[in-house]
C-alpha cells in the first residue's frame, strides 16, 4: 500500500508518498465511523489527521491505496463497518480487480470461531472445540453468514 497526506477532494499536499508492505486492513476513516460496508472503505481509504490544510483550513487526510493487487486481504471488522460485501472491487495501478470473501473469523466468550466460503459459494463452519479439525457444512447461500461477532474478513484476488 501507499499513502500521501491530502486535504480532501484535492492533490496530495506533500510529494513524498508512504509505503507499506502490509494487506491488513484497518478500517479507521469515515466509512467504518458511520457503518458502511467494506466496498465504501475501498473507494475511500482514508484517516483524517489533526493538522489542517494551509490553503483552506480544511482538515488534512492520510489517504491509502494500493500500489499492486495483493493476492489476500484481510480486513478488521471492528468499530462499525458492516460484512455485507461478498465481492469488492479494489484499484491499484490503474487496474479495477474483484476479490471474493473467502473467511470469516468470529470472537465470542473468550473463544474464536470461523467460517470458509469455498470457491462455488458453499459456507463451512470450523470450532476446534467442538468440530476438531472438521468444518460443518452450513450453506450453499453466501448471504446467509451471520456478522454478529465477526472480527476479520478475508477476501482473495480472483
């Protein structure tokens, strides 16, 4: 990923560009403050910082991009941001790419949990406790993955 400081809707205000080797995700801006879903985080990847522009006065921003498609995202479920996305569309470099939800993984009671979304949609659970090493057949409809408790979504490139 890369980022550069910007007063919003604007140019960077500096040329120097931060880069970092990370494809965790951690939603802190604007889309995961009012609850929007992750597709929303993707199209506006942004923190906002306590300084403010010369030009406007406005509040700057540190906004995020990619600098390559990563063959995995995994995605922090905390705060508000909503799991309603099973597909998103990602830019970097000049190319739109689709990555697909694959995993989710649930904290609850001091315990964690998750759930596998096979290539053609079929949902698995897995709880060591309870499964061992097996994943429970749940569904064949994506949709139906519950998002209570859910701590990280886990999207591949297709």
């Amino acid at each position: 990923m890369k980022s550069a400081r910007r007063c919003r809707d604007k140019p960077p205000v500096d040329s120097s560009e931060r880069f970092s080797n990370s494809c965790a995700i951690v939603p802190m801006g604007a889309s995961s403050m009012t609850g929007d879903g992750i597709q929303e985080l993707m199209d506006d990847f942004s923190i906002p910082l306590s300084v403010r522009c010369t030009e406007c006065g406005n509040e700057l921003v540190r906004s995020f991009s990619f600098a390559f498609h990563p063959p995995l995202l995994c995605i922090e479920l905390w705060q508000r941001l909503h799991l309603s996305d099973s597909v998103i569309q990602v830019d970097a470099g000049g190319l739109r790419r689709q990555y697909k939800l694959r995993g989710v993984i649930y904290f609850s009671g001091e315990h964690f949990t998750s759930r596998v979304i096979s290539g053609n949609g079929m949902v698995w659970f897995h709880d060591g406790i309870f499964t061992g090493s097996s994943l429970v057949y749940e569904s064949a409809d994506i949709s139906s993955i519950p998002i209570e408790g859910s701590i990280l979504a886990m999207y591949i490139r297709c």
